[in-house]
C-alpha cells in the first residue's frame, strides 16, 4: 500500500496476470498494463484481458 491508502500499482497487474493464466490454464511469458488512476481502498477493480495464443 501507498501512504494515501492506495494498492501498489503491481497490484491489479498481478490479479490480472493470475486471472489471464487461470483463464489459459498456462503460465504468461509477457504482460504490460498502462495505468491510467489508482484504485482507493474499497473499491472494486475491473480486470480485462485477451489471450492472443
């Protein structure tokens, strides 16, 4: 967490990355985000992603 209360931006890149890899039932190799705010505590992330394999 940051000092404003907020998660570290690796995060929602590591959810994402855990969900992506349930999703293929394989490990990624290779993952970027671009993060465009900052999540506050309590409030739910969306996560999106496409497996291009």
């Amino acid at each position: 967490m940051l000092g404003s209360g907020s998660p570290v931006r690796g995060t929602g890149l590591g959810a994402a990355v855990r969900a992506l890899e349930a999703d293929a039932a394989r490990p990624l190799v290779w993952a970027t985000a671009q993060f465009i705010s900052h999540a506050v505590p309590g409030e739910d992330l969306t996560l999106r992603g496409r497996s291009t394999g």
